[in-house]
C-alpha cells in the first residue's frame, strides 16, 4: 500500500519546532539547512485520518449557494437569496451582509446582528436550497472530468465513480474493456496540502478510509499508468501536479507552475520532498538560478514545495499548517 502526503517545514526556532511535534504526535525534525537531507518518520493512518473532515461537520456556506431566509412576523424580510461570487448577500436597511465560510446558525447571528439597529426581537432561520458551491474538481485518466456538484459533502468514491474510471482490462470471455478503480489518486487542497491515496490498496483491505470524506473545492486527481508525475506546491501561480520528462528541472518545473508569487519572496528556500527516500532536500532558489546542474535527481512522486517568506511564515505554520502536520512530514507504505 502506497500513498503520501508533504509539506514546508521552516526554519522557526525549537519553540515552534517543539509545538508543531506535540501537535503531530510525531518525532522532532531536525532544523535545515541548505542542501541538508531530513529522515522522516511516517504516522501513516494518523496522516489520512487527520486529512478527512469529521463525520457530521456542519456545512459552511459557499459563494453560489441559494439560501431561503425565514423572519417571523417580517414577512418582507423573508425570501431567497443567493451568496454572490464576494460571499455576501443583500438585504434592505443592512446592505451587504458576508456569510460566506459561515454555518448556517453563523450565518443567521451575523443577519440578525446586521439588522439589530433597525428592528427589535427580530430572529430569523437559514435553510440552504442549492449546495452551488459544494464542489469538486476531477482531473486525469477519467472518462469525465471537470467541476462536479454535489448536494451533500462528496466521498473520494463518489467523485471518481462520477468521473468514470477509464476503461484499462479485457473480460476473457467478450474482450470487453471494463472499468477498473485507480491505484491511486492524489487529492489536493488549497495550494499547500497534497494527500497520495493508495485507492485500491484500501479497498482490497476492506479499509473505511478509501471512501475518504473531502472538502468543497478539494482537487481529485487521477494519474495514467504511464504518468511519471511530480506535486508542486505553495508560493506558486498554478500548484498542482506536472508530468516528470526526461529534461525536467527544477527551474523548468517552476516555470511550468507559473513561476513564484508574491508570497515567496526573492530567493525562496525550496523544499523537494522525495516520498521514496523518506528525506527532504533544502534548495536555494538562488542556487536554482545559476548556471550549472544541480546535485539533484527529481523522480516520480517527489514534492516540490515553495514556502512563504519572511515573518508571516511562522504565523502561517502555526494557524494553518499544524493541525495537519502529520500530513505533509508524513510518508508510509513506501512503493517496495
């Protein structure tokens, strides 16, 4: 069973260094350097469990949903209304009201407190009509790839068996291509977390954890046989997963991705993650600059990751990152 997950880690002190630990559950990495090689020790099951959202996590609302408001007594306050493209809706008197990220109970204190200045003992309920933005994007060897909607918080399964595995064997008897599940799949969220699935290695184990629960606008994608892939993450314009040629580079590989953002600073200290050594190589981007190869060998699997710069990556790892941790310092069930 083979499946990964990666992430930055920032030189931040032993203060933050021993938080984020604790918070893992897992064993200390050293500080890098550049050019250092880090061993990690895998928390497998930990790091997919920690990835699925709880069992009956309250629905958020999302830009696009249609929601029904419901104000007793006001029956002119009362109606549809759909979360435009910024998160809000309108209302009379209140104007523009965000409740985009909000729950629905969230989302009736925020309008009840927006309208608290112009009527008394006002109450009102929010049901959710049309899960618009309760989506997510399929992409790779599927028959139907593209943006799928779904009406309550989807499975892994549920997507691909959506999409339509590509047909990949012949029955003996009629030499009828069937469908066939994937090896694996990698899901990625947001522009820094990329989980590697092992989907059939689960499944044949009987394991609840191949119908992972996911999250609105997580990105499922689903290698070919042939793909020779590598996840490039963080500070880029386009992260997600590009195919490894034989004349890749790491400068190249960037560019592919779109080159740094903003948020990377000038000379960003890349982190190439290689799931199949279990090590983390620390590269200067200026170094990636110069002319002249560089003592690395990228192979199918491994990460590239672009952190933030400056001070706000300590904030970043502690707010964002380190509830998941363990899914990014995390790789088990190394391909034998």
């Amino acid at each position: 069973m083979t499946w990964w997950g990666g992430c930055e880690r920032a030189k931040h002190g032993r203060l933050l260094a021993a938080l984020l630990a604790a918070w893992a559950g897992s064993s200390l990495l050293r500080a890098q350097t550049p050019a250092s090689t880090v061993e990690i020790h895998p928390h497998p099951l930990t790091a997919l469990r920690s990835f699925e959202p709880p069992a009956g996590e309250a629905y958020q609302l999302g830009r696009g949903d249609e929601i029904a408001l419901d104000f007793p007594g006001r029956v002119e306050l009362s109606g549809k209304r759909v979360l435009g493209p910024d998160g809000r809706i309108t209302l009379p008197l209140a104007g523009s009201i965000l409740l985009a990220d909000l729950t629905r109970e969230q989302a009736a204190a925020a309008i009840e407190k927006a309208l608290a200045p112009f009527y008394t003992n006002l109450s009102v309920t929010v049901e959710v009509e049309k899960y618009t933005s309760n989506r997510v994007l399929l992409l790779g060897a599927v028959e139907h790839p593209g943006i799928l909607t779904f009406d309550t918080p989807p499975t892994l399964l549920e997507v691909i068996s959506r999409g339509g595995a590509l047909p990949s064997f012949a029955s003996q008897q009629g030499q009828q291509k069937m469908p066939a599940v994937p090896e694996r799949c990698a899901i990625y969220r947001g522009s820094d977390q990329v989980m590697w699935v092992d989907l059939k290695g689960l499944l044949d184990s009987g394991d609840a954890l191949a119908d992972l629960r996911l999250r609105r606008d997580d990105v499922v994608y689903v290698p070919s046989i042939q793909d020779r892939y590598v996840s490039v993450l963080g500070q880029v314009q386009h992260p997600g997963a590009l195919q490894l040629e034989s004349n890749s580079t790491l400068a190249k590989l960037i560019a592919q991705a779109g080159g740094l953002t903003d948020g990377a600073g000038r000379f960003p200290e890349i982190r190439v993650i290689s799931p199949s050594s279990g090590s983390t190589r620390v590269i200067s981007f200026k170094r990636v600059l110069q002319p002249g190869p560089l003592d690395l060998v990228l192979k199918p699997g491994d990460i590239v990751y672009v952190p933030q710069s400056g001070f706000n990556r300590v904030s970043y790892m502690m707010e964002k990152l380190s509830p998941l941790v363990s899914l990014f310092t995390a790789f088990a069930f190394l391909e034998q």
